[in-house]
C-alpha cells in the first residue's frame, strides 16, 4: 500500500499522489519529501507522447 502524505489547505484533507514523469524529476521530487508513487519514463518521440498521456 502506498505512503500517502495528508496535507491541509483551507480546511480540506487532501491526500497528496506524486507520479513524475523522468527520472531526474523524480530524484528532485524524493530531495524534497514529497511521497512518490511511480515514475513515468520520458517518452523519446513525438509519437510517444499520446500513449504516455493515456497511461497517466
């Protein structure tokens, strides 16, 4: 089960899921705290965007 990390803003709960998208986002995301849960690679075509943006 993934670590969630709980924030609150204005009064809200807010359940805070990270995915980055390459890995030297995610690498900076971990330096700051932020509970990550998966890592999208970074597509190397143009053509590889629209899958990429499906599976998001």
């Amino acid at each position: 089960m993934p670590i969630l990390r709980t924030v609150w803003r204005r009064r809200a709960l807010i359940n805070l899921q990270v995915w980055a998208v390459g890995e030297r986002v995610h690498a900076r995301l971990a330096d700051a705290g932020l509970p990550l849960l998966g890592l999208f690679n970074v597509p190397n075509s143009v053509q590889a965007i629209t899958p990429l943006v499906g599976q998001i």
